[in-house]
C-alpha cells in the first residue's frame, strides 16, 4: 500500500478549501487519511497556504509520495517572495 501526500476538497460550491493530508493510496479523495499537514485556499494563493514543513519531510523520508499539485504547492511557498 502507498502513502501519499495529497489535498482532500472541503468547502462549499465554487469556494474550494483544501487540506493536505497523508493517506493511503486506496481511499478516495475526501476520505479517511492518516494526519494533516496543513491547508490550501486557492482563492488566496501566498496567504492561503498554510503547512507544516518539518512533519511533510518526515513523512517523506518514510517513504510517502508527495502529488504534483502538493509539490507546486510547496514550491510556491519556498520560494522568496518578491514584494517583501
């Protein structure tokens, strides 16, 4: 069974809110998981993402598999911000 790193949809019609979760590969999208590690507010691309990056490393170095979407998403929040 694989472990994956994925976001799992909440919110309501049109106003999505996501959660990155750990969860094993054979449940569906919303559906049962293992922890989360954080959220994501498309709507608020920088402000709306919120994850904790040591406990995704952790569950990386166990051997989780982490989903495009969720490697953009921390890529997005490692890199510098250019306004600051």
């Amino acid at each position: 069974m694989a472990v994956k790193i994925r976001l799992s949809r909440h919110g309501s019609k049109k106003r999505p809110f996501y959660r990155i979760v750990v969860t094993d590969s054979i449940y569906p999208r919303d559906g049962r998981f293992l922890e989360t590690l954080g959220t994501y507010d498309p709507r608020n691309k920088i402000s709306g993402i919120r994850m904790d990056k040591e406990a995704i490393q952790t569950w990386i170095n166990k051997g989780a598999q982490v989903t495009n979407t969720v490697k953009r998403i921390i890529k997005t929040i490692n890199q510098p911000n250019p306004a600051a």
